[in-house]
C-alpha cells in the first residue's frame, strides 16, 4: 500500500516515538504529549521548527505532517537516502549486518521488529465491533516496542555521523532528492470512474471465462488460476506443459495441432493471468480516498548508478500503448462489446489511468538514444555525433560502415536493426553471445558466425569506444593497488580512487559513484553489493567495459536529472520519471516549453556535456501514453 496511502487512513496513528537531541539520551513521545529539547517541553511542531530531522527514509517526514508538523519548518536529512548513494543497503537491519558483520546484534533486532509489525494490526477485529489495540491492553508489549525504537534511534544517530551527506556524494544530489520527495508527495492523479468501471468490467468476464475454462476442461480443472492442476491436464492430454507461465503459455498456443477445447484454456489462462490487467487492482488500493491521487511511486537512487526506480503501482512496468478514444467511451457507456477482449484493451489502455491534473495537460519527452550518444561521446569517437549533427540518424551510419559502401537513406530495417543491435550488445565490451541474446528480443536469430563479425565490426568502428574499456579497467586497477593514493584519472573522464575500504569513480558532473568492498584479486575485480532478486549482500565481478556501462549510466541520469530541475526552476510540474522518460504537467499550449526547457534548447547546458547533442521524442495529451 505504501507510506503515503497509510498514513492517509483515520486508524492509522502513532503508538509511540522516540527522538533524540543532539548528545541526549533517546526520549519517549506520544501522541498529545509534549517534547523537550535542552529546556521547557514544548509542541512537538516546536521542537523541529528550524532543525535538522534526521530519520531512516520518509516514513517519519510523512507522519509528521499528519500530525500537523509543516514540512517546509525543518530540514529533512534521510540516512537511507545517504546509504543508497554510498552502495549500501536501504534497510537499518541489512545496515546493521553489512557494517558490523561480527556483532549485527547489536543494532538488529529481529524480535522487535516483528513485535512492531504485530503491534500495528488489532488483536482482534470481530464484525460489528471496535477493534481490540494491542498496546491499549498489554503494557509489556509496549514497552518493549519502546526498546526496540530507541535501538532504532541510536542506528540512526550512528549512521547520521557516519555516512557522507547528500552534497558530499554530488552537488546536485540534495535537490536531487528533494524533487523526488516532491513527486511522492503530489503523487499522480487516477482516473478513478474508469479505473471502477474496468474492475467490475474484468470481474464480470473473469466469472463468464472461468466458467468456459471449467467447460473445456471438461470440468478437470475447476479454475484456470490453478496452475498445477491445468499442467496436468494438458500433460494427460499429450502437451508437453512443464508449467502454466504466460512464456510457457505462448509458446504451447504457436502450435497449429492443438485441440480447440485445449487451445481456448490456453487462451483464457492467458488472457486471466496479464499482469498489468492486475494493477488495475493495485491502483484503487493505493489510490488516494481524499483525491484519488497514487504517491510515493519512485525510490531516490535505488539502482547503484543513482537512477530512481520503481514503488507503490509500478509505471515502469506499465503495457506501451497509447490511450484509445473509442475504448473510453465504450467504457463509460457500458457497452457489452468490450467484454470480447476485455483483457487486451485494457492492457493496451492501462497507461490511462493517468490524468493530469483539472485544468492541466501531461507533456512527456523521452531522451533519443542518449546511453548510446553519450558513450561515444564520453569515449571520443567523435565521428559518431558528427554523423548524428548532420542527419539525425545514429544506427544508418554505423550500417553503412558495416557494409563497407551504400548510403545512409538505403539502409534497410534489417541493416539498421542489426547495427542497432551491435550498438547496444557490443558497445560494453560484448561479444558473440551478446550480440546474439540480444537479437532474439527484437526478433532476429543471428548465428554465432554472424554475431562473432558484428563484434568485430563494432569494435573496428568505434576504436575510441574499445580503449575506453580499458583505459577504465587500468584506472581502476591502480586505485585498488594503491589505496590511499590521489585520484586516478581526470575530469573529463572518470577519476579514481580507493579509500576506506570503498573505490569511489568521481564523474564529470561531480558526483562520485561508490563500489563498497572493492578488491583485485586473480579472478578480477570485484565490490559488494545487494543483490537485486535474493536482496542479500553478495560479492559482483565488473571489468572494464561494465565499469563503463555504470558511468555511462550514471552521466545520462545525471545528464536527466540536470533537466528536470529546469524544468522545477521553470515552474512546471515534474509529475513521474520513468528511465529516459520526464512526464510533466502544464497549461495547455504550454507543452513545447515543456521540451525546449527539458532538452537544453534554452538556456546553456553544463560544461560537462556542452558537447553531447540531446533530443527526445515528446508528446501531450490528456491521458498518460507511451509513444
């Protein structure tokens, strides 16, 4: 549900706080009680007016404003923001594991913590009836809850001397986290009639397929959501089904042999398991009662190179599709002919739910290859900009060298796609393997034969690009080999330089990217890190050309970034970043200022990439799409 939607329900409220000042023991505080801080109690909106809150996330920034502390009175210093730009887990027990691996139990508390997730569900809760509070009928628990939050206060006041502020990781990163923190708190607004109607829509036809599934199972499976049992049933029936998973799914309903009664369950299994068809669930629970507006939907620096990702209804992961009319209208309407495909149409119009505010209009751009741009830029093969300059293309001219002969204007899609592919696949050091991989996603099956030549290719074209690799995995090896030492390369490129047990890389724009637990060893180098899928803290291999994707990454979401605190200074409201994608509001026929701003078409750029041409595809309109 998330923070924000939380603390907007009535029954949420505070069971107890603490808090410290300064050197001071951590104090208790209850909800009407008063504070103290180095003399008479006073309001708790009085004890932080003017101060500095330091706290683990925005958890507290949000409650406090729920109980009437003005956010703009204090100044918010989050040190799980400051953990994440320094590589390090987000959550205080990781922290406490990966910073004091002999003794975490010293700051963790795992009992506490599941005593605290207790405590905030009623002890019980019959119909009709008020809910039964824990803490309303069991001191001691109480009391040890208390413990478990001064611990808590005490990690945090550690890790506030610790850990390097925000300006310290990069000049920008404090506005940086500000705008993000404004985005959570304006949130987005849903379109909550159509998003009603298309639920109870899915919820008539999930009832009308369920019952034709039941049918053409011949009653066998008594509902296509049983996975198990439909595998089973497929495999008496001769299909080789080692799973029900949509990828499993789609390529069982390719063959042409299929029963028609086994085909149609495939089809309704399908259609049924569409995961974007499910956040139209997830957005009316995290949606807003008061305004119907979904919040908290980025995370500050959640990838290592500092890009935001994705929280609370998930707009990264959103079906592309542009906004139908004639689905709209037939939704409102109530026509029967959705129901058909109901599924897909909803899908193909999920992106819609997303309206701006009344009176406003969303504008969206969406940055033109700039990975792809910035690397030969940053690397200094210049012939590619020049080329981009001059024609606007960046893959015909690469195909063109691949053929050796032919003109730009003749490439084929094929031709393009398969420079595009090199491009992307081998511009980081891949190879064959690469090339191949990531040809099967646009649909192309190269042969080994044939991706071990466009490696070849790309790396005769773009010489630059290849020493880049190198001259960064020999940067990096000196810095690990003498720890201590001054910076290790020069603006513009990337400098090194290990200390403390941590490899800092310092980018052009300032900011510094942080490999925690580096070392060179036979097998390489390597940092520690949390693993994205399993979320524990493992030891990753890099070389050089993935040194190069991290920078390479971390300058376009600087480069990104740059751009939307224009568009904050401009005044226009900076609504959702999704990858390469700002979406903004603004007053109609305010939209091409909207992208002059945001594409540095106004105003000089940065010195740090004067140099770098910068475009994007833009859009506008009164529902979020995806061009």
């Amino acid at each position: 549900m998330g923070a924000h939607r939380y603390w907007e329900d009535d029954s949420s409220r505070i069971i107890l706080a603490y808090y410290a000042t300064q050197s001071a023991d951590p104090a208790r505080w209850t909800p009407g009680m008063e504070a103290r801080r180095d003399g008479p109690a006073v309001a708790l909106g009085d004890l932080v007016r003017g101060e500095t809150v330091v706290a683990h996330g925005e958890f507290e920034r949000i409650w406090l404003t729920r109980y009437g502390v003005d956010p703009a009175s204090y100044i918010y210093n989050d040190t799980m923001a400051r953990a994440l730009a320094c590589g390090l887990p987000p959550s205080l027990a990781a922290l406490a594991e990966v910073l004091w691996p002999e003794s975490p139990e010293r700051w963790k508390d795992a009992a506490g913590h599941t005593l605290s997730l207790k405590m905030c569900r009623p002890r019980a809760c019959k119909p009709g009836t008020e809910p039964r509070w824990w803490d309303r009928e069991d001191p001691d628990k109480v009391r040890r809850l208390g413990e478990y939050c001064y611990r808590d206060v005490e990690l945090v006041r550690w890790l506030d001397e610790s850990l390097p502020e925000l300006h310290e990781i990069g000049p920008l990163e404090p506005e940086v986290y500000e705008l993000n923190w404004q985005m959570n708190r304006r949130g987005i607004l849903l379109d909550r009639s159509s998003l009603e109607r298309a639920k109870a829509l899915l919820d008539r036809v999930e009832v009308a397929l369920s019952a034709e599934f039941v049918d053409a199972t011949g009653g066998a499976v008594t509902s296509p959501r049983a996975a198990v049992a439909f595998a089973e049933w497929l495999r008496s029936g001769g299909v080789e089904a080692p799973d029900v998973k949509e990828s499993t799914v789609s390529r069982i309903l390719e063959r042409v042999d299929l029963r028609p009664e086994v085909r149609r369950a495939l089809e309704i299994r399908q259609g049924l398991a569409r995961s974007s068809t499910a956040k139209i669930g997830k957005m009316i629970q995290v949606m807003s009662p008061r305004d119907s507006r979904a919040r908290g939907n980025s995370r500050y620096y959640g990838a290592h190179t500092g890009r935001p990702t994705g929280q609370g209804i998930q707009v990264r992961n959103l079906p592309r599709g542009k906004p139908d009319p004639a689905f709209w209208s037939q939704l409102h309407a109530g026509e029967p002919g959705l129901e058909g495909n109901a599924h897909a149409l909803i899908a193909e119009n999920l992106r819609g739910m997303l309206i701006p505010s009344p009176g406003k209009i969303f504008a969206g751009v969406d940055l033109s290859a700039i990975e792809a741009l910035d690397l030969a830029y940053y690397a200094g093969d210049a012939w590619v900009l020049d080329e981009f300059r001059a024609t606007g293309m960046l893959y015909e001219p690469m195909a063109v060298r691949w053929a050796g002969s032919g003109d730009i204007h003749s490439v084929t899609k094929t031709q393009r796609n398969a420079a595009k592919i090199g491009v992307l696949a081998c511009g980081y050091g891949g190879g064959s393997r690469a090339y191949c991989s990531m040809g099967q996603q646009y649909g192309l099956d190269f042969s080994a034969g044939e991706g071990e030549t466009a490696k070849t290719l790309f790396r005769a074209c773009r010489p630059a690009t290849v020493r880049s690799w190198y001259q960064t995995e020999q940067d990096v090896t000196y810095a690990l080999r003498n720890p201590g030492s001054d910076w290790v390369g020069a603006y513009p490129r990337t400098a090194w330089r290990m200390s403390g047990g941590v490899l800092r890389g310092r980018l052009a724009s300032g900011r510094v990217l942080c490999y925690p637990g580096a070392q060179l060893d036979l097998d390489g180098i390597s940092y520690m890190r949390t693993d994205p899928y399993t979320r524990r803290w493992v030891r990753s291999r890099v070389w050089g050309g993935l040194l190069t994707e991290n920078i390479i990454q971390a300058r376009c979401r600087d480069i990104f970034e740059c751009g939307a605190l224009r568009l904050r200074d401009a005044g226009i409201s900076v609504v959702l970043t999704v990858y390469d994608e700002i979406l903004a509001e603004c007053d109609p026929g305010e939209e091409s200022r909207v992208v002059d701003t945001f594409l540095f078409r106004t105003g000089p750029k940065p010195a740090w990439f004067q140099g770098l041409p910068i475009e994007g595809k833009a859009w506008s309109g009164p529902r979020y799409a995806k061009t």
